[in-house]
C-alpha cells in the first residue's frame, strides 16, 4: 500500500493496526473496529476495504467500475474494495478513509466517542 494511504489511516485519532493471521490481511481498529482492512484477494491483488453508507458506496462502484467492488468477504452493502493497482486519485481514497472512520465511530458508545474527542 502506498505510504501516503498509510499514513493516512494511522493519523486518524486513536486509530490502532493489527494483522489478522487467518485473514492475512492488516486491519485499522477504532475503539476495537474495524474500518479499514488491507489484503489481497485471490489472484494477489492488493485491496483496500473500507466501510461506506450503501448509497455512497453504490455511487463508488459505479463511478469507478471494476476498480472499486462490494467488499471482498465482507457485507456487499456496507463494505467496499478497492484495487490499488487501478490508480484511483489518492484524495478520492482519503475521502472513503475518512467517511469509513466516522461511520464506524459514530457507530461506538459515546463514551468511546467521547474519549477519542479526547486524545
């Protein structure tokens, strides 16, 4: 994955990243999920999986066919793959980032959202 993307993901606030052995794929963690999962699919091509609401994530797909697809192994509604071969503008990726971490935290407690207001 590209360093800026990277970067990206880590700079959110407390943001934590783990790999998940039986998924071989790094996950981005916010109050204990996910938001962020970085894989290969089955052929070995890089994705980037990222939560959006189906309406965005629909507009996605549509707009870059075949670049961004329903999350591989994940809930085709709510989840979103992209290939990161297919050079997506990297402002269009920070974009989904940045939705899929306030989607997944205003989904937390709000004690949890309180505390990382916080940090």
């Amino acid at each position: 994955m590209k360093t800026t993307l990277e970067k990206h993901l880590l700079s959110k606030p407390s943001v934590k990243k783990d790999f998940q052995e039986d998924w071989e794929a790094h996950r981005y963690l916010i109050g204990g999920k996910m938001f962020a999962m970085h894989v290969q699919d089955n052929k070995g091509a890089e994705i980037l999986t990222l939560k959006l609401n189906p309406e965005q994530g629909q507009e996605v797909r549509e707009r870059y066919e075949g670049k961004v697809v329903p999350g591989y192994y994940m809930n085709k509604s709510h989840w979103n793959s992209i290939y990161l071969a297919e050079k997506l503008p990297d402002e269009s990726i920070k974009k989904m980032i940045d939705e899929s971490y306030r989607l997944v935290v205003s989904g937390l407690s709000k004690k949890v959202q309180f505390e990382i207001a916080q940090s």
